[in-house]
C-alpha cells in the first residue's frame, strides 16, 4: 500500500493545494464515481456528465489552497457538483437529457410483455424527469435518488428549505401529470 493511500482527504487536499499532483491524482480516483454518478443523474448525457466532473475537478484543484475542512470533502464535493451542473445547464439553456435508466438490461426470468411495461415506465419517467425545470430535476435528484434531507438538499440548492419542498411539490405534481397514463 502506497503511503498517500493512507492518507485522508483532508490531508491530500492540503499536499494537493501546496502542488503535489499525485495527492491530488489519489483524491480523484477516490471520488470520480461519486461526482460523476452524481453529474450523470442530473445531466443525463455521461458526454455532459464527463464534462461537468472534469469541471468539478478542476475547481476543486483551483480551490485547494483556500479550503477550510469545515465538513467532509465529499459534502463539498457534492455542493461543487451541483453548482456545476446547476451552472451549465444555464447557462447552454438547452433541454436535459432523459436520466439514465436504473439498470441496463431487463430483470432475469421476467415475462416479455412485463418486462416490456417495466422499461415503458423507466422510459417515461426519465423523459418525464428530463422535463423538469433545472432546479426542480435537481431537488428530485438530490432528495429521492441521493437520499438527502430536505434541509440538505435546500443547502445545496441555495434556498430555504420551505423553498426545497415547494420545489419537490411541484416536481411531483408536473411528474404526477406526465406520468398519469402510466399510474392507471
């Protein structure tokens, strides 16, 4: 085992912020999954989700120096990672890309014409998910598929947390419409 293997984050951050690029290497290859997964359940595109881990990354190296371990790394990762995807998504002010499906082949042993049904309704609830206004989609992100509190999720959105459950009253009402044909 290799001696920054040993090392905590907070501690590859501080070598991170003073130059050392393989502290920094390590810290990556710790979170990639993390950020990525993350940006990829928002974004939908893995294209888009590249990107915006890359940006994350890059933030992230750029900020080392200032860094304050207040919280863990991966709060503040997640945080970057939704600024990030937030940010982009604003800024190209172009449509979101369905999220991916949760599995990529159907279940074992499941009878045609049910399996058929399951993948009808992953389709259209991650059309119906890519519908939803940024912010919106990312309050789903974060609470349903992250698990987040509403608390966490109004941090990471920037708002209150009365304005988080206003966002995922809505997303739910505008899901609940999309999806009505399938809910029968």
């Amino acid at each position: 085992m290799d001696e920054l293997d040993r090392l905590t984050d907070e501690r590859l951050l501080t070598l991170s912020a003073g130059g050392d690029r393989e502290a920094f290497a390590l810290l990556v290859v710790r979170h990639q999954d993390f950020v990525y997964g993350l940006a990829r359940r928002y974004l939908g595109s893995p294209a888009l989700a590249e990107e915006a881990a890359q940006e994350v990354f890059l933030r992230l190296w750029r900020a080392a120096p200032r860094y304050r371990p207040l919280r863990p790394l991966g709060a503040y990762l997640r945080t970057l990672t939704v600024r990030v995807c937030l940010d982009g998504i604003r800024a190209a002010r172009v449509p979101l890309e369905p999220l991916p499906e949760g599995g990529d082949s159907l279940p074992a042993g499941a009878a045609s014409e049910e399996a058929l049904l399951l993948e009808e309704r992953r389709r259209a609830l991650a059309e119906a998910l890519a519908g939803l206004p940024p912010t919106q989609r990312m309050a789903v992100v974060l609470f349903h598929l992250q698990g987040l509190s509403v608390q966490e999720t109004a941090e990471l959105l920037s708002v209150s947390p009365k304005a988080a459950e206003s966002l995922l009253s809505r997303a739910r009402r505008a899901l609940k419409d999309r999806l009505a044909g399938l809910l029968r």
